[in-house]
C-alpha cells in the first residue's frame, strides 16, 4: 500500500515537471521565431541592391533665400551623406510607398527639423559671437556661463529702456525698442538692427566701466565668484573689438543712450561695498540688544541636522553618534570634585555645541533687518570627517561649495557682500586649506573659497597669516548650567592642594624635526619628584579618561604645552579649567590665537620659553619654574581661575538668567565676531580704499598688538 502511494506521488510529479518543460519550449520557439523575423527585416532593408540617393533639393527649404550665407555655414556642420541612407525600391514609384521607405523618409524628415533648429540657434549666437572670441582664453566652462550673462543683461537692458520710455513718453525711444532685431528678414535689414543690439553692447560697457574703479576691495577677494570678473573683462574686450561703423551708429542714438543712463544709474549701484551695504535697522533707545542682534541662516538640513542623523558615517573609528549626544557635549560622566557638569566632550563636536548655544543667544532674531551679524550653521568639519581618507578627494569640497552658492543668492548675503556673515569649524584651519592643484593632499578648499575670506571664520585653530580666520577654544570637560556650579568649581581649584611642580600629558613627535616634545620628556623624567609625566603611548588608555587626565592638572602647579602637529592644544583648555598655569613654548599656540579670550598681558596668567633655547639645552625648565615668586605664583594662579568661565562652553540649555553675570566661550566669540563686522562697515562707510591697510602674512602682528611693526616674535612666523 505504501508503495502505491509513492509510485503516485512520483507520477504526479513527473507531470508537472513534464508540463513546465513543455511550456519553456514554447516561449523560446516563441522568441526565436521574432528574433529571426527582426534579423530577416534588417537584412532586406540594408542589403545592397536596395540603396537608393534621396536628393536633398526635394526637402522643403523654411528660409528666404536672402539668408544663404547663414545657412550655408549651418549645413557644412550637420551636413548629412544622404547615398549611405537605406531605402527599399521593390515596388514601382506609383504604388504605395512601402513601409521601409516610412522609415527612411521620417529618418530625414527628423534630420531636417533638427538641421532647422540648428540654424535658429547659430544665428541667434551672431549677436554674442565677438563675446566668445573675446573670451576664448578661458576655459570653456566659463565661456558658457560668460555668454549666458551678457545676454541676460542685454535682455535687462532692454526692460529698462522700456520703462524710461514710459516715464519720460518719448515716441522717439518707443520706436528705437520696437525694433527688435529679426535675424530672419532679408539681409539687408540684419546690419541695422544688430547695431542696435550693440547699441546694449556699449551701455553695459560704460555700466561696467564706471562699477569697477569703485571696488575697494578686489585685494581682499569680494566678487560672488571668478565668474562675475571675467563678464566683466569680456564686455571691454567687445568693446575693443567692434567695427568703427557700428560704434558710430550707436553713438548717433543720443536720446536712447542718455535713457538708458540714467535708467542703469538709477537701478545699478557701484559695487562698491559702501554704497549697496545697509546697516541694521534702528530700534529704540534702550533695547539692550542695540548693536548684538544675530540672524541665523535657516539652511537646509543637509548642512547640519542630516550629519547628525547620519552620524554613523562621520567616522570609521570612532561612535560619533554617542559623542553628538547631549547637544554636542556627548555622554553625561561622574560628578568630578563633587561638581556636576561633566561630559566625555570630543574637541570635534563645537560646531554643534555653537549652534545649540546660539539657538539660546538672548539677542537671536529672525528679522535679517535688525542683525548686526548673520550666522550661517554649517557643520564643516563633521561634513569633512566623512570624506577624509575616502577614495575621492572631490566629495570633501561638494557640500561647501553647494552651501556658497545657497549664500550667494541670499538676501542677507547681498547686503555686505557676506562681510556680515560668520561661520564655525571644529577643526583646526589646516583641514580646510587644500590647494586647487593639489586634489589629493589632506583636507578640502573651504578656507580659500572667496566667498569665506569674505566671512569670519572661527575655529579652534586659526592660521596666522589669514584676514578671516579667528580662533575659540577647544571644548572642554565642563559644561555648567547655573551660576552655582561655576562658583563651586573655582573655589574648588583655590582650595585644591597640588603636590607636583609642573606636569605633561602628551606623546612625543619623533616625526617632527623641529619638535621638543622629546627634550621636554627627557627633562620631566629627570625631575622624578617635582614633574608627573603621563605619556601617551600606543595602547595606552589614561589619556583617553577625562578623569585621569583632570586628576593630572588638578594635582599641578604648572602644565607644559609645547605645540605637537599643530600649533594649538586642547591640554591647554582642559589645564586652565584644573586651575593649572600653563607654560608655553611658541607664541602660535596662544598668545596670536585666541586674542578675544586670553588677555593681552601675557605673564598674568602664563609663562613663556622660547622653545628654541629648550631645543639646543640652553635651559631648565625646573629651574626657570622654581625661581618665580610664591606671590607671583598665587596671583598667575588667581588670574587663571578668573579665566575658566569664558574658556568653556556653558550648557546649550543654560539661559543666561542662569549663569548670571558670567559669559563663556560662545558669548566671548560672538561679541568678538560683532565687533570686527561693526569695524569693516565702518571702514566701508569711510570710503577706504583698501578694507585691511596691512599686509595678510602680518594679521597675527595686527591682532595682537594692533600694528605691523618689527618684534621680536616675528622669527616664529617667518614663512618658508
């Protein structure tokens, strides 16, 4: 019985298979039939005896006869081998055309259309066709763009003229713009009306001649962009280059010239800064936001909140999903020294730290009309960290260059020029100055784009030879939310007992020539009871623990910062927040880097050696730290505490009711942002010819001491 169930069973099956084999075969007979039906078709319509010559002279001509000599250069481009056409001829001319001579005939009607279009466009670019020759130095993208433009303000032009010719109900400038040139007429009429259009050729040029003597500021990079300064250069090139017949025939139309003038002056102002920048609207008397209001650029989300969304592709080592937590402060830690406050805060994150502090700013406005400032929130550096050891260099540049163009086109933007704008990167100013011609090196362009030389930067690293670039500190730890725990925290470090005369935390830089990290080990190491050194080797951990590297600064009286691969330390911040004096090796890592939050006299809260007599052992550092006064040393130490509220960043969520009279870092750097933009309104507003009266290698110089004259830090910054 068994059996007989199987035996079925495996029938059953057998028909099925049977049955999906039949139906296969089917559908392939199927497909081989139609695939030798289509190659049987071609082979009869391309076969040999078959060809036949379509005269070109049977096609219907859409053009007067006049107009030959443009045709005639027209067709040499597109001109078609009509012998190579198929045509089938196996039925008589009587009878109805068969259906591969439909294929042919559309073929060439198709042609001719095209052929038709291409007329209508080669002689619609006669008018700008001296632009193009007068441009063909440039590379070929910015011809295009070049010629888009110039037609773009010809068409304007035209606009304008009609309007003055509306105010001023002159029936003489009414004639001159009805006749708008139609290069479809005879030739003899084509002559005329192309000087007319020269006629816009000339206005734009004068226009043009008379908005460039007033840029003062085309040193500093003030265009929009290269492209608006080649137009330009374009259209006094045509000017130069155009018959002496036709200059004269525009020179005879006075009254629609003069129209035309006074209609440009009216609706162009100069470039110059000083005659289109407004200042920010008047409000009353009182407002304690008179001179601070902030406008914040709401720009679209794929500069700031999508990187955060996506925060598991900003970096292939690291969780940045956990360290943008918090507002950017990243994950809560333990109360340290019986204080809360504390973050694991990754130095990388300030752009979002920024921003959530600046949504908090007690004088954000949303009317652009009020702001003294403009801030744009654009994450660079987490935008960068994405593509930085990625396989194709030019994604670091895309986003930056996206967002400058959204700028440009921006009201605010266009009041200033950006001059107004400012901008944060948590990165040091190094990641973003990539050359043009070096796509391949580390970094993008964003430093260098004219757009951004036109804005402040900040960033926790500037460069000392730039206009724009300003540094901030580096976040710290601490991020308090009242004004109770910043007090708690500094009598904390009053009261702290520190058992060890100066420390380091660092690795060393055997890669860098010019390092002295290795002499400063060697001299810690050899002072055992008066130095604690935590070297940050490969594998270990200590220096990746807030808390250990805290208990190292908290337990010192001086903090070695020598400069590593940069000039700047995040040690830096995080010793001054221990109440630990630090001691410096270069000028370039603090003292020409943050003038808005450290003071100016130096050796109230600092020491300095200059790392060179440490290179060549020339000194001690135990000895130079054991000779200054104990008086002096709890006055340095005073002044450092002093320091820690504007050299951290308070709690996004913090108001300012909250930390009471205390401003941190973000307020520090607004203010200093809203300062530097009141002084280059100024400057325009003067008429100055030169908005930087100083040369750009010197901007360190003029930051620090406010001129430009010989000092003895200038072997420092001596370039190579």
């Amino acid at each position: 019985m068994a059996m007989e169930k199987s035996s079925s069973k495996y029938r059953t099956q057998f028909w099925y298979v049977a049955m999906a084999s039949f139906l296969l075969w089917l559908v392939l007979l199927y497909l081989f039939s139609s695939s030798a039906k289509t190659v049987h078709n071609h082979e009869r319509l391309f076969r040999q005896e078959n060809i036949i010559d379509l005269p070109v002279e049977n096609v219907p001509q859409n053009h007067e006869p006049d107009e030959a000599p443009v045709v005639n250069v027209v067709s040499e481009d597109i001109s078609v081998d009509n012998s190579s056409l198929p045509v089938s001829v196996d039925s008589p001319p009587d009878d109805q055309m068969s259906e591969d001579k439909k294929v042919v005939t559309d073929l060439v009607e198709e042609l001719e259309k095209e052929r038709v279009e291409n007329e209508k466009k080669r002689v619609d670019s006669v008018v700008i066709g001296r632009s193009s020759k007068a441009r063909r130095g440039h590379r070929e993208p910015r011809k295009a763009r070049s010629s888009g433009r110039l037609e773009a303000e010809k068409k304007r032009v035209r606009r304008n003229d009609a309007d003055e010719s509306n105010a001023e109900n002159s029936d003489e400038n009414h004639q001159a713009l009805d006749k708008e040139p139609n290069f479809f007429e005879a030739k003899k009429d084509v002559e005329p009306k192309k000087a007319l259009v020269d006629d816009n050729d000339d206005d734009l040029e004068t226009k043009r001649g008379k908005e460039l003597p007033n840029d003062s500021s085309s040193n500093v990079v003030e265009d929009d962009n290269d492209d608006d300064l080649e137009t330009k250069k374009g259209k006094d090139n045509i000017s130069k280059s155009e018959p002496k017949t036709q200059r004269n025939f525009v020179l005879n139309k006075n009254n629609t010239s003069k129209a035309k003038n006074r209609v440009i002056s009216k609706r162009n102002q100069p470039s110059r800064v000083g005659k289109v920048m407004l200042r920010p609207r008047e409000t009353r008397s009182n407002d304690p936001c008179k001179g601070k209001y902030v406008y914040m650029h709401e720009v679209p989300a794929l500069f700031n909140e999508e990187l955060l969304k996506n925060c598991w592709t900003l970096s292939r080592w690291t969780d940045m999903c956990e360290l943008t937590s918090n507002f950017g402060l990243g994950p809560r830690l333990p109360n340290m020294e019986g204080v809360s406050g504390w973050y694991a805060t990754n130095q990388f994150t300030l752009e979002v730290i920024f921003h959530n502090r600046m949504k908090q700013y007690k004088c954000l406005t949303k009317d652009s009309s009020l702001a003294s400032a403009v801030y744009v929130p654009y994450y660079p550096g987490l935008d960068l960290m994405r593509f930085l050891w990625g396989p194709f260099p030019f994604m670091r540049d895309a986003a930056a260059l996206d967002l400058m163009k959204w700028l440009r086109e921006s009201q605010e933007w266009k009041r200033m020029d950006g001059r107004d704008h400012f901008m944060v990167a948590g990165r040091t100013t190094w990641d973003f100055m990539r050359t043009p011609e070096n796509e391949s090196d580390w970094g993008n362009r964003l430093m260098i784009l004219p757009e951004v030389r036109n804005m402040t930067m900040l960033l926790i690293e500037s460069s000392p030879w730039n206009y724009h670039g300003f540094a901030v500190p580096y976040p710290t730890y601490f991020h308090p939310s009242t004004y109770a725990e910043i007090i708690q925290w500094q009598m904390r470090m009053r009261r702290i007992n520190r058992r060890y005369l100066f420390s380091f935390v660092g690795a060393p830089r055997p890669n860098l020539g010019d390092s002295i990290r290795t002499e400063i080990m060697d001299q810690c190491k050899a002072s055992k009871r008066k130095c604690k050194l935590l070297e940050c080797i490969s594998g270990s951990q200590k220096c990746y623990k807030p808390d250990q590297i805290m208990k190292f600064f908290l337990s010192s009286t001086f903090c070695l910062q020598p400069p590593g691969d940069s000039y700047t330390r995040r040690s830096t911040f995080d010793s001054i927040l221990a109440g630990c004096i630090p001691v410096f090796f270069h000028p370039g890592s603090a003292y020409a880097q943050y003038i808005w939050h450290l003071p100016k006299d130096i050796a109230k809260y600092s020491v300095f050696i200059p790392e060179k007599n440490v290179k060549e052992g020339k000194v001690s550092i135990e000895n130079v730290l054991s000779r200054i006064p104990r008086t002096k040393v709890f006055a340095m130490r005073e002044q450092v505490i002093r320091l820690i509220p504007r050299l951290m960043y308070f709690h996004p969520s913090s108001k300012s009711e909250d930390t009471g009279r205390f401003e941190d870092a973000f307020d520090v750097a607004v203010e200093g942002v809203l300062e530097r933009v009141e002084g280059l309104r100024k400057r325009i507003e003067e008429g100055k010819e030169e908005i930087f009266d100083f040369p750009e290698q010197y901007s360190w110089k003029y930051n620090v001491f406010g001129n430009v004259e010989r000092h003895e830090w200038d072997p420092y910054f001596d370039r190579p």
